[in-house]
C-alpha cells in the first residue's frame, strides 16, 4: 500500500510537470504566433477581475478542476480559485445561496426541485447556465484471474449488477466473448455505498443501454440489491483489487491505479476500448437538451448510442453559471477561468483520468462562455 | 443554607454579646447561635460565593437546553419527511430516499447494525479493560505503571479515520482466515453464520466490532483505573491482616469497590461505540440484504449511514429522513445511559 501510495504522489508531480510543461509550450506558440496543432492557446484569454474566485461542489471532477487552476494561474498570474469539492448537492446550495461563484455539480440543475428558479433568482433575474465541462469515463472494473480481454454490453452489465448472471461462466458473458475461457467462479459485485454522481450516472446508463434488462432505476443510490457496498471511488477499486472475480464501475484513473482490468463495452457496433478518442466520439455524438447556451445534455444520446467505436460510459459534470447577474469584475475573472479551462485546462486532463473535449464540443462552450456576462 | 451557616457562624458569635448588651442574659454558654442572628446576615452572601453559584448553575441550565435544542431540531427537521414515508419508519429495512415523491426509509437494520456491533465491541473491550484496569492499579509495580497508563491513553486520542483505515487495509486481512474457519466450524451458531458480504473482503461487523473494541479500549481503561485506585487502603489493609492472597483482596474490596465506576465506564464506552461514524464508515461494507444477526454481515450503522449520504443532500426531505435516523440514535444512546445510570444506582455498596 504504501509504495502504491508513492506511486499515486509520483504519478501526480508527474502529470502536473506534464501539465506545466505543456502550458509553457502553449504559451510560446502564442508569442510566435505558429499554428499549434491543437489551436488551444489561439483562443484570447481576458485575464483580469477578481483575483479569488471560488466555486464549490461535485467530488468527480475536482481532479480537472486542479488542472484547469494550474492553467489558470499559468495564464493569468496572480488569478486562482479555490474549489471545495463538498459534493453536487452543497455546490447547488452554495451557488444559490451566493456564496461561491460557480457550482459544480453532476447533474444540471432541477426544475422540478425548484433549483432553476431560485438560481435565476441568485442571478439577479437571469438565467443560471449548466455547462459541461468536464467528462469522465467510468470503467468498468474487474479483476478475474486469467481473463485480461472482456467484452461486454449495457444488457449483461445490467444483469451483472442486479445479480441475475452470478457466475462468471454464465453463457450471456460467454456469447460476448466468444474463446475467452471464463472460470466458474462467483461474480462479486461492489458498488458504492456513499451517495454518488458515478453511481446515478452508471444507473442511468444501465437504463438506457440495457434494453429493459435494468428495472431498478437510476438514483445516487445503488439500487442493484447484490454486492457488497464500498466507500467512495478509492474504496471500491481497492476492494474490487483485492478480490478475485470482482468487478465495479469506477472512474478510470482509480481502476488504473488500482491495476484493474478494464472490461470493453459493445453498444451494439462492435466491441470499444475505453481510451480518449473513443469517450471523444461519444461526446461528440451528445445531443443538447437545452436551449441556447444552457447545454444540458441528452445523456440517452451518449448512453443509447450505437455509434462505432463510441465509448458510451460516461460521467458528465457540470459548471453551474450565471447568464448575466455577476458583478463586472467576477464575470471577467469567471469567464477567463472557463476559457483557460475550455482550451489550456484540456491538455492535463488525459492524466488525470478524464477525457479532453473533442474540438466542436469546445466550441460550443467557448461560444456560451463568451456570451457570459 | 450551610456553607452560609458556616461562613457567617464566627462573625455571628462574636456580635452577639457585644450587640445584646446583655451578657448575662446569656447563662449557658452552650446554648446554640440564636436563629436572628442568621436572618440579619441574609444579605451578606461573599461575592464568590454567588459567582460561583452562578457559574455551576448556569453552566447545568446550558447543557440541558443544548441537549434539548438538539432533540428539538432533530425532531423537527424529521417530522416531515417521516410524513412522506411509505413505509413502517421503525420496522422497514428498506432505505431509499432518492425520489422525493416515493421515499421508503426503515431504521431497523440500521438499529440491528448499530446495537449489535457496539454490543460485540463491549463484549470484547469490557473483561480485557478490567484486566489492565486491575494490572495498573494492583499488580504493576508502580514505576512501570505510570507510562504504561500514558501509553493506553494514547489510544484515545487516535483519530477514528486511521482506526478506520487500519481496520480495512490492515485488520480486515487478517481476520479473513479467522472468520472463515469460524463460519465453517461454528456456522451453526447464528452469530457465526455465513453473511450477506464477503467474508475476503473484512467488511463485516466482526472486523468493525474489534476495531471498535479498540477505540474504546482506552476510556472504560482509564476510568476503571481511577476508580480502582480509590479503593480505601484500609479495606485492602484489613483483607490483607485476615489473610487474604492478591486475588482474594481484588475479589473482595477492590471489585465490589469499583463496580459501579466500571460499569458506567463501560457505558461511557459503549456510547462511544453506538456513535462511532468514521471508522465504520470505512470499515463496514454496505449490502443490498437483510441483517440476519451474523456477525460477518454487512450494513451500515445510524451514524455512518448518515455520513456516507450527508456530501450529496440537497434537498431538506431527504435529509429529514437521515435526521429522522439520526434522532433514533440520539433515543437510543439516551436509553443507554438511562440503564447504565439505573445499574449504577442500583450498585453503590460503598457510598
């Protein structure tokens, strides 16, 4: 454990030398004004405004988060942010409350909840945007001895995870991996036993892709009724490491750090391996939901897609912003934040477990950030 | 009443004669301090005195209000949720608050959890504690027994999250084989039955229990010590001079003597245990089925329920139910020390 835990210090000094060396080189491709192949650092960052902003919320992205403050301050010396990463539910409350200036969150606010309303009001009148800036794959986990190479579908995961297929063995595995020799063992399922955007997404997944196979619901809850329950993300990968016919859904830089087997998934085209231009494709592949430059997304879109080659396990979250309603100088400092994050922020990212965004789904938000007022 | 009538008695005596004027009036000088002389010194309380009394007062006036706050809070915040239930809130075990129109939460397996890993904690922690209790006061030479009460003590100020943390990555491992010869040759027992969570992975109530046995280790410890040390040496001294050997002089003055300092001790332990979040939260693994009173089962306590859910509340009725959960922890701990209190009055040979 310990030498894993120098591993995981090591591995962060590492990704933030990375991360630094590759803001540098943005920022001389910008001087000599050479065409950088990527076109992040083209984008003009207003720095400027408030020197502090804050923003508090959803645990799963507080890792991009990081990133996207050493950009930041890279860009716009003498700018930072704090963020608390207290959970989706706090960074709604703080937001509406006017206590930080962005939330993050997992999902988008509610309307039914009567989020909308009361963060229109926070906005002095205008409306609260839900940007999704940040997306995360979640793997599914597994440690089988003997099997390093699984397929499978949103139908048997499903099974998987309401305990109707409970050996390894059982044919509906057997017919996705065709030559695979699965041993007779018992599936141990672990889930996570605190309240979660992971798990209300992969729930919402299993809904979507599972063809009525999954009848349990969606919710922050794992509602499978098997397993066994582990605490956070670092729980259930270290469980589901210790066990031999384990599996879980986790984001992807735990299942790696905990050397989990990573199982593919078939969306009905063809088996996709979780890597960066897959989760590309499938962001690509998202309709927006709502209106104008509040772009909720259509998860059914990425989550029932059948794509080739889209990896539909996602994780979106979101920054909760005002339309207009900021004082000038928070407006200018969150704007130049969102846009460092939006261009710059990105290279970081892989490293740190979640997936960049592919180029028309940046502009989008670039487009919405620039609109902020 | 008294301590003034102990602090005014010499002034009082020494006016007397002088304001009388009339000492002959006065034969016996034995006669007691005529009551007047008390009433005229009524206002002549010292200023420490009232300050003091003042102080303790107000002191006993703010924690019953704060604990009364905290029931009426709890209380409140619970009512409406507990309105929107639809299921039996005391023997559901169902727990699903995520859709606020469809909440079913049933606190009974989270009571089940919470009594019986407590209970398994104080079984194991109470007889070792009495051990080192008695070894410290009785049996240690008295240099060694200064540093070795500073090292248990020590225990105590650990923090629960590497409680925790030892427990899973640590503890648990080693338990493993334990555990599951105990399921195989005593599985007939319910206690020992095989659990609704694997037994590989530690997350049980056996693993959590041990741990807590630990934690609170060092309280019923210290406390049984002091009370132990109390014993009059004269009750020592006599058992001695009637012949009794080591064991016979505890057995007959230094038990009976401490009984009801271990017993409450032991409450205070078990108190201890019944609100431990932290460390179950790590340790135990949640589980989709019913507690079936083995002790290598999984759940979830009052406490670390409310913990593992508390980061994503966002709406007030879905925390009224934790509250609601909450609430039955804070009646249940409430009744502990009730019993404990009961046992204790019922005990006190020696006061």
């Amino acid at each position: 454990m310990k030498t894993k835990r120098h591993g995981a210090v090591i591995g962060l000094i590492a990704a933030g030398a990375l991360l630094l060396t590759a803001c540098g080189s943005d920022n001389n491709a910008g001087n000599t004004g050479a065409a950088q192949t990527t076109g992040e650092s083209s984008s003009p960052v207003e720095c400027g405004g408030k020197s502090k902003l804050s923003a508090e919320g959803s645990s799963a992205q507080k890792n991009a988060i990081d990133t996207f403050v050493q950009a930041y301050q890279q860009r716009c010396s003498g700018s930072d942010l704090a963020y608390n990463a207290s959970g989706s539910g706090a960074g709604v409350k703080q937001f509406i409350a006017g206590q930080v200036d962005f939330g993050g969150s997992d999902s988008p606010l509610s309307e039914s909840k009567g989020e909308v309303a009361s963060a229109a009001e926070r906005c002095e009148g205008n409306p609260a945007w839900n940007l999704p800036m940040v997306f995360g794959p979640v793997a599914l986990g597994y440690k089988l001895e003997g099997v390093a190479d699984l397929t499978l579908n949103g139908e048997v995961a499903a099974k998987i995870f309401n305990g109707t297929v409970k050996k390894w063995n059982d044919p509906a595995i057997s017919a996705l991996n065709s030559g695979a020799s699965l041993p007779d063992k018992n599936i141990t399922v672990i889930y996570r036993s605190d309240e979660s955007g992971t798990t209300d997404n992969f729930q919402q997944y299993l809904e979507a892709a599972s063809g009525g196979a999954w009848t349990q619901g969606a919710g922050k809850q794992f509602k499978g009724g098997v397993g066994e329950g582990k605490e956070k993300s670092a729980g259930v990968a270290q469980a589901a490491g210790a066990v031999d016919g384990a599996i879980t859904y986790v984001e992807l830089s735990f299942a790696q750090d905990n050397k989990l087997s990573i199982a593919k998934i078939d969306n009905g085209s063809g088996a996709v391996e979780l890597n960066e231009q897959s989760v590309g494709k499938a962001i690509d592949g998202a309709t927006i939901k709502g209106t104008g430059n509040d772009l909720v997304l259509d998860l059914g879109s990425i989550y029932g897609a059948s794509t080739e080659g889209a990896y539909p396990l996602l994780l979106a979250t979101y920054e909760i912003v005002c339309s207009k309603g900021y004082d000038a100088d928070t407006a200018k400092a969150v704007k130049a934040f969102l846009t460092v994050a939006a261009t710059d922020g990105q290279a970081g990212l892989a490293d740190a477990g979640y997936a960049p965004l592919p180029k028309a789904f940046q502009e989008k938000l670039l487009t919405a950030i620039e609109a902020i007022a | 009443m008294n301590e003034r009538t102990v602090a005014k008695r010499p002034a009082g005596t020494g006016t007397t004669g002088a304001r009388g004027g009339v000492p002959a009036a006065r034969p016996d000088s034995e006669a007691p301090i005529p009551p007047t002389a008390e009433a005229d010194n009524r206002s002549h309380v010292r200023p420490g005195d009232r300050i003091f009394k003042g102080l303790a007062t107000g002191s006993g006036i703010f924690i019953v209000v704060l604990i009364a706050a905290i029931g009426i809070f709890l209380l409140l915040q619970a009512i409406p949720s507990l309105g929107l239930n639809h299921v039996n809130f005391l023997t559901s075990r169902e727990w699903s608050t995520g859709d606020v129109g469809d909440m079913r939460f049933g606190i009974l397996d989270l009571f089940l959890v919470t009594v019986v890993s407590s209970a398994f904690a104080l079984v194991i922690a109470m007889p070792i504690a009495l051990g080192i209790a008695l070894f410290l006061t009785q049996y240690a030479p008295r240099r060694l027994a200064r540093p070795f009460a500073y090292v248990i003590d020590l225990l105590a100020a650990v923090p629960s999250i590497i409680f925790g943390l030892w427990g899973l990555l640590v503890l648990g491992p080693v338990l493993t084989p334990i555990g599951e010869w105990l399921t195989s040759t005593l599985g007939w027992f319910f206690l020992f039955d095989e659990g609704n969570v694997s037994i590989e992975l530690g997350g049980t109530i056996f693993t959590a229990g041990i741990v807590l046995a630990v934690m609170i280790l060092p309280i019923i410890t210290a406390v049984s010590r002091e009370v132990f040390d109390r014993t009059p040496v004269t009750h020592v001294e006599g058992a001695i001079a009637l012949g009794a050997t080591k064991w016979e002089v505890v057995r007959t003055t230094v038990l009976p003597f401490g009984k009801a300092g271990y017993v409450s001790a032991s409450m205070l332990g078990l108190g201890r245990a019944l609100g431990e979040t932290i460390a179950l939260m790590i340790i135990l693994s949640g589980t989709g089925a019913a507690f079936a009173w083995s002790l290598f089962d999984g759940g979830a306590t009052f406490a670390s329920k409310i913990a593992l859910a508390a980061p994503e509340f966002n709406d007030p009725r879905t925390a009224g139910a934790y509250i609601a959960a909450g609430l039955v922890l804070f009646v249940l701990t409430f009744g502990v020390n009730a019993v404990a209190r009961s046992i204790v009055a019922g005990h006190k040979e020696y006061e």
